[in-house]
C-alpha cells in the first residue's frame, strides 16, 4: 500500500509505502475494509477527510472498492 500526499516540511509531493496487504481472490468489500483499517492504524493515523484520490489495479476492482470506501469514509 502506497500513499502519496503533500509533505508539508518538505514542500513536495512525497510517497511512502505503508505495507503489503495480500489478498488473493478476495470481494472488494474485504478490500476496501481493509483499505480503510490500515489508513486508521495508530502508527498511520492518516487523516481520511484529506483523502483525495484511490488507486489501483484493474477497473473492475475500482467499481467496488472505490463506493465502499467513500461510503466508509462519511462516517468520519
């Protein structure tokens, strides 16, 4: 899992790789949770309302992990 946002005390654009999530054949559901999970972990911590963009591998993943995860996130 990667993240790319803007690094305030760099004055750039920065990615940082969070880690890998394995999956297999998994429901876009299970992913989006676990989508989700990670970027709420106390280490990241990441501010969900900031999020701007989802990325990933094939489009019909997209179709179902991208409304679960906007769903999920107007919950915060």
């Amino acid at each position: 899992m990667l993240v790319r946002f803007g690094n305030e005390q760099k004055g750039e654009i920065s990615t940082m790789f969070l880690k890998s999530l394995m999956f297999g054949h998994a429901k876009g559901k299970t992913v989006s949770n676990a989508l989700i999970e990670t970027l709420c972990e106390k280490d990241y911590e990441l501010p969900l309302k900031q999020l701007a963009a989802l990325g990933c591998d094939g489009p019909n993943v997209n179709k179902t992990i991208y409304p679960h995860v906007y769903e999920c996130l107007t919950l915060y």
